[in-house]
C-alpha cells in the first residue's frame, strides 16, 4: 500500500500519482474534521525542527502551525544563518546528524539549491524542504494543488492561467509539471523578459500539454478556469526602469474579472502587493487567503505521514 | 452577560465598567487557582500568534507564559520588522488574513500607531494590541488595575501618584484614565519637560478627578497610596545634558520612603534603571516584580476571554 | 536522600557524587524510556525559559528538546543580547526577578564569566549555566561524562586523551575536574601555545591524578580508551599565520585509528570542522553524534531534578 513513512519530501515531482493522491486525501480529512471543529492529537509527543537559514515567516509558521494541531511541538530556528553551528563552519551533513538527536522530523528553508537533500543526507529523521534557492518547494506546490481541488471540485480538464513572473517564480515551476498529470490546459501570461524556462515549456508539451504563450492577460482570461497571480519582484532587475515599466502590466482588478468567467478562482502565493488590487478580495473566487489557510493543512499530512502516524 | 468573546482589545478606554470587572475577576480566579498549584487547561488546541515588529521580550514572554499556563501552545515571530512579508511590502491587513488561518488569537506589537487596528481589520480572529508606538498599550494599563486592586485590597478612594516621564510614557497615559472611574486621586510628578500632556490632564478634570501637578515628589509622597515610577529615558532628549540634569530628579530610595505612609505601595512597569534603588526591593511594599507576575494572568484572562473559553 | 531540588546548576564542580550519580542514573532511566519508544510527561504545564544572551543553537535546541520530551513547554529568547530588556540597562538580577514570575526553570546562555549565578542571584526559580563565556558549561561536562559511561560500560581506570585548544576548551577544563572522581589517566595533547592552563593540570596532579602532557597524537594514541577532541578555533589567533600552521595538527583519520586499541571511543563537543574526518563517521567507536543526542536525556535529568518532578 502507498504510503510517505521515513521519506523525504524534497522535490514536487517525487511523487507518483498514488502518492499524491494520499496527501491530498489525508489534507482531505484534516479538513473535515478542522470544519467540525474536532481536534487532532495523532502526533503528541512528536516534535518538529523548523531550521530556516533565510527568513521565511508564512512557511515557517504554517509548518509550526500544522505541527501544533496535530498535538506535537516545535524547536524553531528562525535565523540559522546566524546560528553558532553554522558561522562556526559545521556542514549541513553534520547538522543533520544532530537535529536527528532533538526531533522527529525537520524543515529546513535555505538560499542554495541542493541543501535540502544535504541535510537529509545526514539526517536519518524525515526531511521537508521548505525552500532551496531556485530549487524546489514542494509543500507550496502541494497546497496548490489541494486548493484547485477544493475551489474547482476537480483537478482535471481546467485549464489554468500562470501570469506574473514565470521565469524566476520558484513556485510556477513546481506547480505546472504537477497539474500535467491531470491534463491541465496551459496558459503563461509573461512580458518576454519573464517568460517560462524554455525546457519547462518544452517538457509540458512533450508529454502532451496544450500550453498557449502570450503577454496578453486580456486575451485568455476568458477561457481560465484558474488564475494564478505571482509577484513580479523588483529585485529581478538590474535596471530600475524596466521594473518600473513592467510591474503595473498584469494588474487584476474588477475592470479585468468583468471579461472573465464567473467561477473563476483566483490564487497567489502570498505575499501580494500590487498585483492583485484590494477590491477583488470581495470577488467570491479569491482564493489567495484560503490557499493560505490550506497551507496548514497540506503540511498537517505530511508531517504525519512521513512520521507514519496516519 | 457582559463578554468580550471574539473582541479586539486594542485600548485601554475601550472597556465599559462591567467589562474591567470582568477581567479583573477573571484574573482573580487564575490567581487562586495557580496559587493552589492547580493547573488550567482551558485553551488546550489553541494557539496565539505573537507578532512583534519590535523587541519588548516583557510583553511577549508574558503573553506566551499566559497561552502556554492555560494548555495552549505559541507561533512566536520575535522580529516580525525583518520577516520576509513585511520586507516583501505586505499590509498588515493582509498579514491579518493569513494569521487567521495559522493561530486562533494574535498579539501584535508595532512602532506605528494604528498598526494593530490595522491587523485586527484583516484578522477574523481576535487581536490583541502589545503597544503601537506612542498610541494604546491595554494589556499593561490592565495589569496596573489588577496590581492595585490586589495590593491594596480595593481600587476605590486612593491617591495615585505618577512620577517620571509622563510625557512620552505611554503606560501613564492608559493608566490615568481607567483609574479616573474609581475615583483616583492624582498627583503628576515631573519635571515640567515631561510633564503630563495637558489634554489628559483636562480630560481628566472634566470628569471630576482632582489632579494635583508638581515637580516635588517629597511634597506629595506622605499622602500617596501608590506610587507609580516610570523611568526617564535617554532617547528623549535632543541634548544629553538635560538628560542628565533631569535623570536623577526622581530616585526612589530608603530616604524618601521614611517620609511617606507606611503601607505605601510602589510600582513601575519595568525595566527599571537606577530611578528605584535596589535597597527597596527588600521594602514589603516594592511590587514591582509582582506587577509582572500579574502580568501573565491579567493576558491569560483576555486569552481565555476573547477566545470564549471561559 | 540527595536530591537536586530548587537548586541552581551553575559549575561542573559543584557535585559531590552522589549528586553526579544521580543525575546520570536518571538520565540512563529516560535513556530506557526513550530508547522503547516510551514518552514522559512528568514536566506537564511545567515551563523552561532559555535566555541566550549569545547564539548556541546546539545547546539550545537541546534543552528546548530535553522540556518538550518531559511534556513541558518553552519560552524562547534567542537574541537577549538585543532584548529589549537588555538595551534598556536592566540588571540580570531584575530579569531573574521577572523571569521567576514566567516559567518554572530557566537555562541562560551569556558571553559573560558570573552571569548565570547573577540571574540566580535574583531569580527564586531554578537556574542552569548554559555557558557563560570562559567560565562554566556544566551539562555539557555532564552530557561528556554520560557518554563516557555508556558508551564504555564504566567510568573507572580509563586512559583519556583531550587533544586539540586545551588552552581556551571551556568543555575540556569542566570535563576533566570530574573524570578526576573516577581515577582517570590523563593524555593532554596540544600544540604549546594551547596546552591546558597550568593551574588545572596541578590541581589534577594535586589530588592523584596521572597526567602526560605531549604534543605528539600519535605517541598516545595506542594507549587511549576515550580520545575527546576539540576544534582550534581561528578566533584565537592574532596571527592567521600562526592558526595555518596549527590547525591541520592534529587531525584524526583513518590512518591514525589504525594505531589505535579497536575499542577506542572519539568524542567531540561539536561542530566539527576539519579536525575529525568525515571518513571516521563511519568507525563504530565515533560517538560524537550519539553524545549529542546524550545531551538531550542529560538535560531532561537536570530539569527533572531541579523541578522536583523525578
């Protein structure tokens, strides 16, 4: 039978379709008895290091939050980068083998790609990548997906809109390659200077993905079933002008929502600035805020299925 | 039945008598019941988010000593200023709607005036204000009256003299006020730099309280119930000079307590400096350190009152 | 009976030994529980507070692990150097007088020689050294003598051998004074410049204690049962020349084991840098992870102590 008990949750496209189907079916639960106002204690005496070497504050309380309702506890290392260990020159290898001495389970949020898996090298308790660099994250793709789910009742045959930063946007990347399982129509909504990696385009296709590449918003928000927002962050560009004349092009408004369908559901990964104005969040399909709160819930099962206690 | 389930507490004027009552003796009743050595488990599976902009480790190890005293667990954001949401430009209205799904009540500390209410816009859940720059700080005003009530037995019919820093000192400002409903008589004691702003003063007269002005705390020290010292701070002054010519103006010693009554009672919200020696400490009436004791069960019954678990 | 109830821990040398019985009897006890996959709950609605006034991540975690495994709870300040306490001028008598009204036992972490006992001094709770600068680290010399012991069936007539800064090791110096109960043989092993202070070897000597001081690893190596090592920290150096030549000294590898007895035992405080070889991890006698994770039962067993609840 299926099931995550010891493993690692390092990367959003280690997970086969089963795999995936038992996170999603465990958030499920966690959901329904969360509503009914129920309480969980399935991981009481269990304890969760949160080790983040780069400040990250909605991951890192949402993976203490789902800890905390599953009965368990917390060790939280909020600035590992200024830890002792770490300015001393200890490896993550190292860290590893000692964090596996104070809890049963670890989530680490660092700036260089690979450092998830060096940490779970060493340690011998299941590792959560929360975050490395340009890498992986996939607990936010995860919530991604449950949240389709939820808004949408279904996964399959919707076809979803990526607009903002496609090219640098960590959590894009991990998301589209998980909804092909589901045979998702593509829309990538991007000035050219931000468009999508040319191999992610070009491995969604191969695999049979319809995937449509425009800079035009207007143009397909009529035929979105999803539209997900990301931030287009000033720190991407050299020069502060292209920022400035690019940053105000995929603004969703309710003059935008008028041209789109009327069960269109809306996401962002949060945080959002500009991007999304405050009116829509009246809009019965902003789903930002609960995708949030769905956060809590996608990293309630994981947690408790790789430490086997569901 | 007056309650405050699903209340923001973000000022101390906020409360109506029937609800200062309420806190007051719900406070009471943890007080006996810790005393006894019993133990409270009424906010078991909930958890307080505590969101400091700023550093006042005072106030929130004591709102987390309270969640924690009543079987309740914390997400604790220390240096909430360098999160990467607020770096990232959120609003605090949108960090509102994500806490509300992390944490079943929140704690906010700012440096902006405004900011909790702000927070508590966004929030669904209760948000409780730990001071907002030079704006409310209720929770602090409450431990006062609940420090005075039990040290002395009553909070009717006293003479409470301030002394200090009563122009920049926020918790002075919410202390005057609530104190004015039980009849207080006052003495504001300050060099005429950091004398009581005069819109409290007068709003203060206008509802009857009788408040006498001086900058001679020994002429008003024999016909002071409590004495309420706040401390003279350094970052107030332009000119360091006057910082210094003004710092030692009000030092609370052994010679100054043989002229005032014997069962005076001396408070002070902490850190003090040099403005009461140590020799009082030993002084049966120095309830200084008590006052912050008081502090966790005052914020453990707004916990357990907002949250509607008692 | 001995007991340790209500008492401060605040020196390695401050145990007779039915005292450092104790404490490891009770630390092998939770070992039992815990190694069956049992859980404690004796520090229910008991909270620790660990005041670092510098970062110690290991130390903290450890403790913070150890009150969470009991069932306790935690109030965390992992930068008190920049509390907002601390800044004002606060005296850390003033913050034991507050901390005592907060949690049940408190661990303080400081830069400073006698600060731990100055937080003592005012606080009426238990209080643990969790180092304070060249001064005192007692559970780490605990954790070190519980590693000693389980990992060698017994603490009597052994050969040990500290090698590597004798000269600033606050852990060598705590350690040593207590093998001296158990009639160990001593090896020191250093470079001149970081040889163990003088006044320590004679006191050793003083009180019947075999000691050979060399700078040669290998000439003692065959003879050594339990070889501690410690890293040579560049901080120390005026001269990065000087720190060049001498880190590279006293590496251990395989090709020194290969001199060694087949049972040897290699211990290290951590973090490692480059002093033991990665490839070492692998020899069934390299303890040093399993002697952190020691430090967990070790500091459930003084916690437990303190507080009465063993």
């Amino acid at each position: 039978m299926t099931n995550l008990v010891g493993k690692d949750i390092l990367a959003a496209d280690q997970f086969n379709m089963a795999e995936l189907e038992l996170i999603l079916q465990t958030a499920r639960q966690f959901d329904t008895i969360s509503s009914a106002g129920g309480t969980l204690d399935l991981m009481r005496n269990m304890i969760l290091a949160t080790l983040f070497y780069e400040p990250s504050t909605r991951t890192r309380l949402s993976f203490e939050s789902a800890i905390l309702r599953l009965g368990g506890s917390v060790l939280s290392v909020a600035e590992a980068k200024t830890s002792s260990s770490a300015a001393k020159g200890e490896t993550l290898y190292d860290t590893g083998k000692m964090i596996e001495g104070y809890a049963h389970v670890a989530v680490i949020r660092h700036p260089i790609v690979g450092s998830a898996r060096e940490l779970a090298d060493g340690a011998s308790i299941p590792v959560i990548n929360g975050g490395d660099g340009a890498g992986q994250h996939p607990s936010q793709a995860l919530l991604d997906l449950y949240t389709i789910q939820k808004e949408k009742g279904r996964l399959e045959e919707l076809t979803v809109t990526l607009v903002g930063d496609l090219r640098y946007g960590r959590t894009v990347h991990s998301l589209a390659p998980l909804l092909q399982h589901f045979g998702t129509r593509f829309n990538f909504v991007a000035p050219s200077e931000l468009a999508m990696p040319a191999e992610i385009t070009a491995g969604l296709r191969a695999k049979g993905a319809e995937v449509t590449e425009t800079s035009d918003l207007a143009a397909v928000i009529g035929q979105t079933d999803v539209l997900y927002v990301t931030r287009i962050q000033k720190e991407r560009f050299a020069d502060p002008a292209q920022y400035e004349a690019l940053k105000g092009a995929y603004v969703v408004n309710n003059a935008l929502l008028q041209q789109a369908k009327p069960d269109l559901t809306i996401m962002h990964p949060l945080p959002r600035v500009d991007e999304i104005a405050k009116e829509v969040d009246a809009y019965e399909g902003a789903a930002y805020f609960r995708q949030a709160a769905n956060g809590v819930l996608v990293r309630m099962a994981l947690l408790a299925l790789v430490t086997g206690k569901i």
